[in-house]
C-alpha cells in the first residue's frame, strides 16, 4: 500500500475524502432537507394575512425543529476549542523502534486534525484565562488513525484516573451558583488541591507563565503518560511525546491576559484561523524520549507516574519529524465541534504502559463520545473517518451510514469465507505487547509514586527570576481569590514543601503567614529546558501596532511596514477614528483600525512615527492608554523623531527619559527603542524588530 504514489500527495488524502461531504450551495436553488424547493421561507403558512399557523407547514416545522436540535452536549472537559487540518512529515525513519507505519518512510506525509482547547471553560467561555490547554492530534494513516491526546503541561494533576472526576468537579464552576466561569480562582479547586498534595508539580505548572499562552502556535505540546514504541522483532521501549513549536513557547502576561478575556474572547481562536489564511502555517517539530525497558527502574522518579516529566537534560528528546497545520475548517461544527479523540486509538508500533491515568483514560474517551455525539457510529461522521478501508462485522445503531451487503455479519463464518479476516502481525495486524504482568488485585498505590514535591521544586528552580516573580502572582490572583482563608494559609503550607521561598512570597498576597520551621529544600538541580526563557525568539508573525493622525510622516509608516512584512510580522494602523488622514507630504491613508474597535492586547509591539500629529495623539485619552498598556504588558515600544513626545505624554515617560540621547542612532532601553533627528531610520528598524523577536521584557520595571 503506498499512498504517496497511487495517490498523489499524501498530505491531501483527509481533505479530498472530507470534499465528498462538502455542500456548495452557490446559485442553487433553497431546499427542504428532502430536497423540494421552498418558494417562502420568510412568512410561515397562516388562514389569512393575521391569522393562525397551519400545523401543514410543513418548511416551517422542518426549520424550526432543525433548529431546536441543533445543539450537541459540549465535552465535559475541554469544552471551548479550536481546529485545523495539516499534515506530517517524518525526518528520519524510525522503524528501528517502531513498526508505526506512519513512522516509516520519510516520503509519506499523514495528514493530520489538530484541536487546541481550553480545559474548564464552556464552549462560549474566554480563550486567554489561565488554564492547561488541550493539544489533541489526528493522525490519518494508512494503518488506521492515531491519536495523540496531549496537553501543553507535561504532568497531569492526579496519578490515578479515579480522581478525575473529583479534580474536574473542584475546578469547573461551584455547583450551587455555577461561579465562577473557567477559573481556578475558587474555593473547591483550592480545597481539593491542599487536600490532595499529589497536585504540587501540576499546580506549579499552572501558576507559571504556561498557563497563559500567547498563541496556540507557540505552545508545546506533551502527550504526557508513558507510552511504548514496539518494532517488528517485537522489541519495546518505553516513550513520551513531545510537540516543540518553530515559533517558541511564549506567554502573555497576567493582566493582558485578563483584560483580553473581555477585549477578545476569541483572541487564540482568532490568531490561529488569521494566521492560517495568511499562509503562516503553524509549524511543530514531533520529538520523541525513548528508554529501554530495563532503564525502567533507573531515575528517582517512577517513569510511570504522570505527575512527573523526564527531564530532557537526562533523557533527551529526539526530534522525528514535524507538523505543518495548513487548512482552516469549512464548517466549525462539522469538524471541530464533532471531532472524537482517543488516547487508546493507537496503531500497530505504538502500546500504552501501566500508567494509572493513562489506562483510566482508555475507558472515558469513547464512553463520553457515545453520549456526546449520539451512538456507536461517531466514527463514520467525516472528520472522524479513517482514510485507511474499514472493514468488520460491527452493524447497525442510531445514524448508520454504511451500508454493508449481504447476510454475513458475523465470524467465523463459511458463507463469506471468514472476510474479513482477521490480519497476522506481518499482515499488519495489531498484536497486543506481551508484557508480562503478576500481582494481586489490590486498590493502592506505588510507594514510587509518594514523592509530591521533588520535581515541583526541580521546575521551580528551573525558572527565572522573571518567571518566579509570575508565578507568585498567578498564586496571588489564584489562590488569593478563595475566600477561606484556612484555605489559603494551608495553600501557603503545602507549597512550602516546593520552596520556603515561594512560600515566603506568596503569604503575603494571600493574607496569611509564611511557615516559620519549614525544612529548607536541598533540592538544588534544575532543568533548563522548562524554562521559556531559553526558547526560540523569532519576529515571524508578531503583530505591530503603528499608530497614526492627521500629519502622520508617510515615509516613516511605509517604511516600518515593510521592514516589519520582510520579516513575516503582521502590522495594522491604528487611529482615533476609521476616517482617511492626510500625511505631512499629503499622502492619504485609510487607518486598519481605531482604538475602539482595537486595543493594546491585540499587538505584540507598538510603533509611533514622527509628524505633527503627535499632538493629537497624545492628548487622546485612548492613544495615551494604549501606550501604557503596552509598557505595563512588557511590549516592544518604538518612537521615531516626534513619536517621543507621546511617550512623554503617558506612564513611559520615565523610562523614555533613557532615550532622550538617542541622537541620530538608535536607543534601547527595558524595550523601549527610539531615534531623534534622525532621516535615516533604518537602523532604528533594525533594532525595533530584534526587540520586537523578544516577546517580551519582563524585567522592564513597570
Ligand atoms: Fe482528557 N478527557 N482525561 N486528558 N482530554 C477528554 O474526552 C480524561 C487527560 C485531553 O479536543 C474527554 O472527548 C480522563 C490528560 C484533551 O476533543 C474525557 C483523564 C490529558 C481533550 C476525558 C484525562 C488529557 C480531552 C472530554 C484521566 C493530556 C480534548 C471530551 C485523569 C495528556 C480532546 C472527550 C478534544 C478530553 C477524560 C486526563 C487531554 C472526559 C478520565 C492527562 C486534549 O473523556
């Protein structure tokens, strides 16, 4: 079987299967969903002009009952997402490790459905609140669908799947009032946290900068359990998962984050949908960390237990291949709403391990998509079909699609000469791996798994000063937000055990005291690559505000624009109102946006030329705020010639006041870049832009 030869490209085979589900309903005529065309559908059938409706309306009953059902429950978890169509492609063949057929041949591209998700939020709910979010793939392959069902934390909360429903039900919204929406920031999810230390490392996690992501393309993803990788001899090996954005892992800040839930609820939705009809196709490298059975007892951590990663410093990631999301979806419904992930739908080559969640989690998937989505036949809706055939004996149930001929549906059976057969491991069937397994059947838990603390100080030490300093604030905003303040201090007593430190800073923030006997933490090592200050830094894609007036200088605008373009960056221009403004030299220009129907949160960086119409600006209240929100947020802040003096006018000015020599060349201080009586802003540009690739300046004092 070879896809990438019989039929064409390979990335493309999902896309044209889904095409024969597409409707286009360009100049065609309007229907009843039996296919008779409606002369009406604007007033419904009635005895006379102001009379009753007729029950014999029959468009109307239709369209009404149609919309009445139009709802699905959403999921129980992981309900607000967001998805797009790509494909993957291998570096290197890793049949060494794994028979995965789509890990095979460096020539075969498997497409692949990505959805991005929030995990305690509704469907309706804000994308930017800090919470884990869900980075689910599809995997198309020609050896039937894989999923990966990662998260962009490498730990999860719990050890064992049993408390699933207790965590879930501590974080969603209080019962009784249903308060508060797609937050940690209550009481029952910082109750069960003291209660329940196992939640430490996870929690630590939460607080940190990754809890509130940029952008779904700059997150990592993590498959998080333990999987195994068998090759055709048989042998297996131990493997986590691991997606590494090309873009790096970058963070909002706290406050933009929040001030964004109301700006822009669809602020991760949104970026990823432009991003994709831009052409700036998210990009993630899949990596792979492998250990061979007989390591398994080798770490002082238990490599099943799904509160702990396995640091890459001493188990290194190996990078396989890489995903390139490169379609939106037609329809949102149809595709992302419907989609159906599985953490046990894996192919022959890939094997779970004993991981406790992990071996929960194989039960919940398909149990709640059976609910969800209306019956045993979810996977024959487009999104979630194989591109590989299906056969087999499974029949009928609510919404059947196929429609499979003849008497046989049964095996084994002489009328159909036993097909369809079953597949011997050569022929590429799926062949459980033999682990060998003894024991008692007991409810307990590992001894290897009691330490709670150990690798929640090695990610805190892991951080920088900046980095800490955002986690004692997400714990201050977080758990300060419970109102019992037992609740609190016990907070403060268990993250002792992370750090005295941490505990130290967070007491006050809470209103409660800091431990005073606490042991100090001897844990001194570090994993360096947790951290985002050691990530990729790139200009691509970030989003620059130029703000502009009447007098604007044009050449100052143009020029900014394409420097930014050249570097893949995204610019709009951003005025007090839409109107058509006339530059110093007469040149008109029609601003992208105003500051009412834009804000600060939705740039990265922001630009202000020279001209006369600085003035203007910097009397605009709106103008003088998005400055500020931009200092406060860390971000890049630029000014050319008279573009200093809004600065001025705003919460920069103290800080501007190391740039007022930026005399011909340009200055750089905390972010903040400028150059004065200068005609040559090239160079000004240049630095703009490498700032720019920062993210962000965390150590800006602000
Ligand atoms: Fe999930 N999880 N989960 N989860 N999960 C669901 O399945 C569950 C866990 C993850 O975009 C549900 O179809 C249990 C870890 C993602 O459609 C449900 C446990 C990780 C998504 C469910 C976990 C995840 C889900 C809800 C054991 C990271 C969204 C709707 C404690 C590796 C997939 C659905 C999408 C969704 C159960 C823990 C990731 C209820 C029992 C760990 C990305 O079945």
């Amino acid at each position: 079987m070879s896809f990438h030869t019989e039929n064409g490209d390979s990335s493309m085979l999902k896309t044209k299967q889904m095409e024969a589900y597409v409707v286009d309903n360009k100049n065609q005529k309007l229907t009843t969903d039996n296919a008779v065309r409606v002369s009406s559908t604007d007033d419904s059938l009635k005895v006379g002009e102001r009379g009753p409706t007729l029950l014999e309306d029959v468009h109307f009953r239709e369209k009404i009952t149609h919309f009445d059902h139009e709802r699905i429950p959403e999921r129980v978890v992981h309900a607000r997402g967001s998805g797009a169509h790509g494909y993957f492609e291998l570096y290197e063949s890793m049949a060494e490790y794994t028979m995965a057929d789509f890990l095979q041949d460096p020539a075969v591209k498997t497409p692949v459905f990505v959805r991005f998700s929030t995990v305690v939020g509704s469907r309706g709910s804000s994308d930017t609140t800090r919470d884990v979010r869900g980075f689910a793939t599809k995997f198309y392959t020609r050896s039937g669908n894989y999923d990966l069902v990662g998260n962009n934390m490498p730990v999860f909360f719990i050890q064992d799947a049993i408390k699933f429903p207790d965590i879930v039900h501590a974080i969603k919204p209080e019962p009784n009032n249903e308060i508060p929406q797609a937050t940690a920031a209550h009481d029952t999810f910082w109750d069960f946290v003291v209660n329940t230390p196992e939640t430490a490392h996870m929690v630590m996690w939460l607080m940190s900068d990754r809890g509130i992501p940029r952008s779904f393309r700059m997150m990592e993803g993590f498959g998080v359990n333990t999987f195994r990788f068998v090759n055709a001899q048989g042998k297996a090996r131990f493997v986590k998962f691991h997606w590494k954005p090309m873009l790096g892992v970058h963070s909002l800040a706290m406050d933009e984050a929040q001030k964004l839930s109301g700006k822009d609820p669809d602020f991760h939705r949104r970026d990823l949908w432009e991003a994709i009809e831009r052409g700036s196709y998210p990009e993630y490298e899949l990596g792979v960390q492998m250990l061979e059975e007989e390591q398994e007892f080798d770490f002082d951590f238990d490599i099943l237990d799904p509160t702990k990663f396995w640091p890459e410093e001493i188990i290194p990631v190996k990078i396989i291949g890489k995903m390139t999301l490169n379609k939106n979806v037609d329809n949102f419904f149809a595709e992302t709403e419907q989609v159906a992930f599985c953490p046990a739908n894996i192919v022959p080559g890939i094997d779970f391990s004993n991981d406790p969640l992990l071996q929960g989690r194989l039960f919940s998937y398909e149990d709640t998509q059976l609910s969800r989505l209306g019956g045993p036949n979810f996977r024959e809706i487009p999104i979630n079909r194989p591109v590989a055939p299906v056969h087999n004996n499974q029949r009928d149930g609510m919404h059947r699609m196929t429609i499979n001929p003849g008497p046989v549906s049964y095996f084994p059976n002489s009328i159909a000469q036993n097909s369809p057969s079953t597949a011997s491991r050569e022929e590429g069937g799926f062949v459980h791996y033999a682990e060998r397994v003894d024991g008692q059947k007991i409810r307990a838990r590992s001894d290897s798994f009691r330490d709670h603390f150990r690798q929640a100080t090695l990610f805190w030490n892991s951080m920088s000063a900046e980095e800490k300093k955002h986690i004692i604030n997400g714990f201050h905003y977080e758990a300060g937000s419970v109102k019992d303040k037992s609740i609190r201090q016990k907070v403060v007593d268990m993250f002792a055990n992370v750090s005295p430190e941490l505990a130290k800073a967070i007491a006050p923030g809470l209103g409660v005291t800091a431990p005073i006997n606490v042991i100090p933490n001897y844990m001194k090592s570090a994993s360096p690559a947790v951290s985002q200050e050691n990530t990729i830094k790139s200009p691509a894609t970030r989003k620059v505000a130029i703000l502009v007036e009447n007098g604007f200088c044009p050449v100052s605008v143009q020029s900014m624009t394409e420097a930014l373009k050249a570097v893949n960056a995204v610019v709009e221009t951003v005025s007090i109102n839409r109107s058509v403004l006339t530059g110093k030299d007469g040149m008109l220009l029609e601003p992208n946006k105003d500051f009412t129907t834009t804000h600060a949160t939705f740039y990265d960086a922001v630009y202000v030329p020279g001209g006369d119409h600085v003035s203007a600006l910097a009397q605009n209240k709106d103008a003088r705020g998005f400055i500020n929100d931009c200092l406060n947020h860390y971000k890049t802040i630029g000014a050319s010639n008279e573009g200093m003096e809004l600065l001025k006018a705003t919460e920069a000015a103290v800080l501007a006041q190391n740039l007022l020599d930026a005399q011909n060349t340009p200055k750089v201080f905390e972010g903040m870049v400028a150059i004065q009586n200068s005609s040559d802003l090239q160079p000004f540009f240049a630095e703009f832009i490498n700032q720019l690739s920062m993210h962000r300046h965390w150590s800006r004092p602000v």
